[in-house]
C-alpha cells in the first residue's frame, strides 16, 4: 500500500495498536531543557521509577540563560534556580546535559542537528512547540507538554492518534532577497494560524528542495504557528551531506546501513494526504507581519489589510490586535520607526543566518536609535562565527553579539523588548508581550531585520542589495 | 489525575480568537519547578497593568463573572507547548474551557491534568456568549458521560467529541503512563524487533 513519508516513520515506531485506542509511539530521541522538565522529573521521583532510556534522552539549558556573561553564576535567582535544577535532576537521572559552560550548549533546536542526534526517520520530542524544527531531516518532531514528558521519562513512549497529513507543495525559484523565512511567513499567512491544527505537514516542490538544510529547518520550525502537529521534508543528499561526519552521526558501516534506509523515506507516489496545497515560489516577497499572532503577515510593499474585509466573527481580535501594534487600517509598513532588531531564536540562530546578515552589513552601520542584539543559536555557532570574522564584521556594524540562548524570542531572561517599543525580529512568534509586557513583535527574515537595523525603519531590504 | 464527571455553573466568557499560551500564562512566570500556583498569574498582562492593579475592564476582574467553566473564542490555547497554561486555568479554579476550536498541544495538556476541552460549533457557541451577556449567572452543564453541553436557562444543548479512551481516563481519574507502564514487556520487545534501530 502506498504511504506518506508521516506514515511511513509513524508506522514503523507503533509498539502496539488497539482499536479505540491512541497507538503506543516510540520515541527515539527526548530532548529536554530547564523549563518543561523540572515537573516531570518530580513525577518520577513521586512514582519512584528512574528514566527509562536515559541514553536517548538529551538535555541543554536555553530558554531561561542569560546571553551576556555567561561565565559568570546566573544572577536571576528563579533562573538560577532552574537551571541549578536541571543539573541535579539530570545527574541523578543519569541524563547527559549539554548546560551553561559546555561547548555544545545551545537552542535545543539548534544544537541536535549540529551534533548529528537529528537524523532521517526518527521519532523526536522536546516540552517545546518548536521540535518541528528537526522535521527538516525527515524526522517525525513534535512538541509536547510536561505530563508527556514524563510519559517519555517514564516508557520512552507515548500514547497518540495517527495525525491526518497535508502536503504543501512549493514550487519554482525564489526572487532575490527572499529566503526560507518568507516562505513559510507566507504559508502561514495564508492559511492562518490554525490552518493547520490536527495535520502533519509535509513540504515538498522544488522551491523546498533547492533550500539548504539550515533554511529547511526555518521552514519546519514554524509549522507550529500554523497550528500543524509537526513539519517534515523527505531527506535527500542535502540532508545526508550536511550529517556525515557530525559528532553524533552513524559512522562507517553504520552509516551505510543507515544511508540505505534513509533512501526509502519519501512519500511514494501515489499516496494519499488528507489535504495538499501547492503555491508558487515566484509569488513570495520578503514578509514581515503586522499583528499578534504569526497568521498577520503580509509582503513588506503591502498594505496593513482592513478590518472590515476580516470575517465578521473575527473582527473584534483583530481591531484588538491592530490597537496593540498601534497601527491602523490599509496602513503600509515601510518606514515605520523600528527600535530594536533582535536576530537569532531557534528559528534564525544559524551561521548561514549570521552569514546572510554578515554580508548584509558588511561596511554598513546600524542607525543610532537602533538596538541590535544578535544572538547566536549555540556555542558552535558563536564560536564558527569567531572563526570567520563575522564578530569583527558585527562590532564594526554596532550590532551586539550575544552568547546562545532563547534570549529574547520569549523574554525568559532579562532580554526583553521595553513595553511599547517595536522589534523586528527573526524569531517565530509575535504574540502580545512575547518579547516583554507590551512589547510589539514584527517577524521577519535575517535580511529584513537587518535592513531594518540599518536604516532605522521598515525598509524592502531588495533595494539595498 | 483528576477526576470529572459532570459539572453545573455559570461561566467566565472571554469573547477574543487565537487566544494563545503567551497571553493564557507569560514566560516570565515559567520558573516555577512546581505544577502549583500559576492561577495568580493567568491572564497576567490583561488581568493586571504595568503597577501590578487590577484592570478593571478585564472579565477576570468582573464581580459578575464567577463559575469553573471559562468560555473562549476559536483556536484557544494556540503556540507555546508549557503545560503551565493548563495548569494555571486549572490552579485559578476552572474545570472546564469551552471553545470552538482548540490548538492540538493545548488540548493533549488539558486532558493529560483533567481540564476537560469541550469543542462546539460556532453557532453553540455565539448562543453561550449571547446568554452569558443577557444574563451573567447564566448556567452551563457539562455531562462527559453523555458527552453533552446545556445551556441550562434554554435547555438548548450540543454533543461534543471525546477519544474514548481519554473520557474513561478522566471519568476515572487514570494517566497514560499508568496505562503504559502497564505495556513495558512490549516496549522492550519492539526495541529488540524494530524495523531499524538507531
């Protein structure tokens, strides 16, 4: 019988199946940090049962860490506090941790790919929305709550129904000054940001395939803001490429053992999505959203659309949301004032990201009023970008290179964007007071936020490169 | 986990779309190690300004607005995946969270701690809101037995959905990881029989 790529990964980790009842699913992998796991472990110690697979299970400290002296003890006491917490739990429970110090701590989106632990086919979760992001290798990703993450503390299993699958197909070439970022702002924008509750998303079309490893995992990363379970692309040689040789990656005849079982994870031919969806590459301009949830976007030379041309149903949310940007009807974006530019999240932490950027700003300068805080994915990252200069091309541009972290994407740590102030960021949620109380959120790629920085405004970054 | 059966009471409407984890309970207040106490943070930044006061204006601070059912509008409980936003509608006093549609992740949490998500259509939907603003002691029941909402001044009523096995573990009270530590021999005999091991 013909399958999708979902169902081909999802049917071959299902322990048992029982009408009436979720499948038991394996999980290969668990990845954890400080703010979703402290709970889980308490479960077990109040059931009296350790980690079951302790060797599959992956901890870094991100969300709660400060970006700037890292060196030194976390001052925010509840911070420290939790981040002191995952460090006794994960001895006690014999789990590796990756924390504060390590060379390979970072955005637990970031930093599983770069060690080769994301790898084609497996079955991946995190307590963090954001897990899709692994779905680039072809790997069944998922976030999922604290209860779950005990669930897979506990049996290295979880119980759930079989998603439904959409495929979005995109196709064609991108224009210049449009990148991964926009694609997928784009997506979202048009379907919404529930428009994809209850799917699995497979993207596929050759506008997906021409897209690096990094870009792809841009992609997969935000099926969370369009409500999807989980984003995925089938593996080919980008995705075999970019993992030989990773530290944690199948070695000699491992990995020829594991390159031939990679080469059958693809949705075949025929198979059937319960939803597909196909939109053209050459149709995207650079994004940017305009509102408070990642559905508000729309290309950067649009206009702010109209209340009135939203459902009637919908029309007060939106109006509320307008009110909390401070931006009104038919309005356009370019040159409104922007204050801050905060590139980095698990989104656009990458080195390609701080490469595109790098280029950008090379020879260029920040506007005075602008702050730009650029935080790096991980200490690889930061130390690859070291490595090429890109510090050196950031000071010289008045942009502050941080130290990894989840930083001000969520606001955890003392990285927030001051109430009323405009951020253009390239992390992947613009929700009230995401980036701090009051604080207004337009998402966008590397390139945008950089032209931003530069000119101070909502600039169409195409017309300065 | 907690129990539910059946439950009769008026309800806190909150009449905005997307409603999504960030608003239901900041990251700021995620520092807790505890399941407990994130009720005093719910709603945070509408329930509270910027000097910690009550705003007036938001519905959680409306004397006439008391009940364990919290009434929203679609897509509820959308992005962040922390378990803390079920927990702290659960710590403020809310058994029941009504809308007619729920963000996946929020929905698992929900039922994973005995929050029951009961999802109506559109149109149930307006009608609760519409009762609610003539009257605000308007009663609801919801029966998870019989899987059935009532409005109970109209005695206007709407099936809504449950899987199976979630309605007997909230009806009883029992976790998945009961159910599956139950199954451990199978587990380790998938493990020594999967089709690729990693």
């Amino acid at each position: 019988m013909s399958k999708t790529l979902v169902e081909k990964i999802w049917d071959a980790h299902v322990v048992k199946r029982q009408e009436g009842f979720p499948d038991i699913l394996y999980i290969d992998t668990h990845l954890i940090h400080e703010v979703t796991s402290p709970q889980a472990f308490d479960g077990l110690r109040k059931r009296g049962i350790p980690v079951f697979r302790p060797k599959q299970t992956v901890a870094t400290a991100d969300h709660n860490v400060p970006t700037l002296d890292q060196h030194l003890p976390i001052k925010e006491e509840l911070s420290r506090y939790q981040v002191d917490m995952l460090t006794k739990n994960c001895k006690e429970f014999g789990v590796e941790l990756y924390g504060l110090g390590h060379p390979y701590q970072g955005i637990v989106h970031v930093i599983g790919p770069e060690l080769g632990i994301t790898l084609p086919g497996k079955t991946m979760v995190c307590g963090d929305s954001h897990t899709s992001t692994h779905g680039a290798f072809g790997a069944i990703a998922f976030g999922i709550g604290t209860s779950q993450v005990e669930q897979v503390f506990a049996t290295q299993c979880l119980l759930l129904s079989k998603p439904k699958t959409m495929k979005i197909e995109v196709n064609g070439e991108l224009k210049k000054g449009v990148g991964a970022k926009d694609i997928i702002l784009y997506i979202i924008s048009k379907i919404s940001a529930a428009g994809g509750t209850g799917y699995f998303v497979e993207f596929a079309g050759s506008a997906i395939q021409s897209l690096s490893m990094e870009a792809r995992m841009t992609v997969c990363n935000m099926s969370i803001e369009m409500g999807a379970r989980g984003g995925l692309i089938a593996p080919d040689e980008t995705t075999f490429e970019y993992i030989k040789g990773r530290e944690f990656a199948p070695k000699s005849e491992e990995w020829d053992k594991a390159l031939a079982y990679w080469k059958t994870l693809y949705s075949d031919n025929n198979a059937l999505f319960d939803a597909v969806l196909t939109y053209n590459a050459e149709d995207i301009e650079p994004m940017i959203t305009y509102g408070t949830n990642p559905g508000m976007g729309i290309g950067i030379t649009e206009n702010i659309p109209a209340t009135t041309a939203q459902p009637k149903s919908e029309q007060i949310s939106y109006q509320k949301a307008l009110d909390y940007m401070g931006f009104a009807d038919n309005e356009p974006l370019i040159g409104k004032p922007v204050d801050y530019v905060f590139i980095g999240s698990c989104t656009n932490s990458r080195i390609e990201d701080l490469r595109a950027v790098a280029t950008f700003v090379k020879d260029k300068r920040k506007a005075d009023h602008v702050e730009v805080w650029i935080v790096p994915g991980s200490k690889q990252v930061e130390a690859q970008a070291k490595a090429e200069g890109i510090d050196k091309v950031f000071e010289a541009a008045g942009f502050q290179l941080r130290e990894p972290g989840c930083s001000a994407c969520l606001g955890m740590n003392e990285d927030k964007i001051p109430a009323g102030k405009y951020c253009v960021s390239t992390s992947n949620r613009n929700f009230e007071g995401r980036q701090g109380p009051n604080a207004r959120t337009l998402l966008a790629s590397p390139l945008t936020a950089a032209a931003a920085a530069v000119t101070g405004k909502i600039t169409d970054v195409r017309e300065l490169i | 986990m907690k129990k539910f059966e059946k439950l009769t009471s008026a309800v806190v409407p909150l009449s905005i779309e997307n409603i999504d984890t960030d608003q239901i309970i900041p990251a700021r207040f995620l520092k807790a190690t505890t399941r407990e106490g994130f009720g005093d943070n719910l709603f945070r930044d509408w329930r509270f300004d910027s000097n910690n006061e009550p705003k007036p204006e938001f519905v959680l601070n409306n004397n006439a607005y008391k009940g364990k059912i919290l009434v929203a509008g679609k897509n509820f409980g959308c992005g962040s995946s922390r378990e803390h936003a079920a927990w702290a509608i659960q710590d403020y006093g809310f058994d029941v969270v009504i809308s007619s549609f729920f963000a996946d992740i929020f929905k698992g949490n929900a039922l994973n701690n005995g929050l029951l998500p009961v999802q109506v259509s559109d149109g149930f939907l307006a009608d609760i809101f519409n009762e609610v603003a003539k009257d605000p002691q308007t009663q609801l029941t919801v029966d998870l037995e019989t899987q059935q909402v009532t409005i109970d001044a109209t005695g206007k009523s709407e099936s809504f959905e449950i899987n199976p096995y979630k309605k007997s573990c909230l009806l009883n009270g029992y976790d998945d990881i009961d159910f599956i530590l139950n199954q451990k021999d199978l587990i380790e005999t998938y493990e020594e029989n999967r089709p690729f091991k990693y």
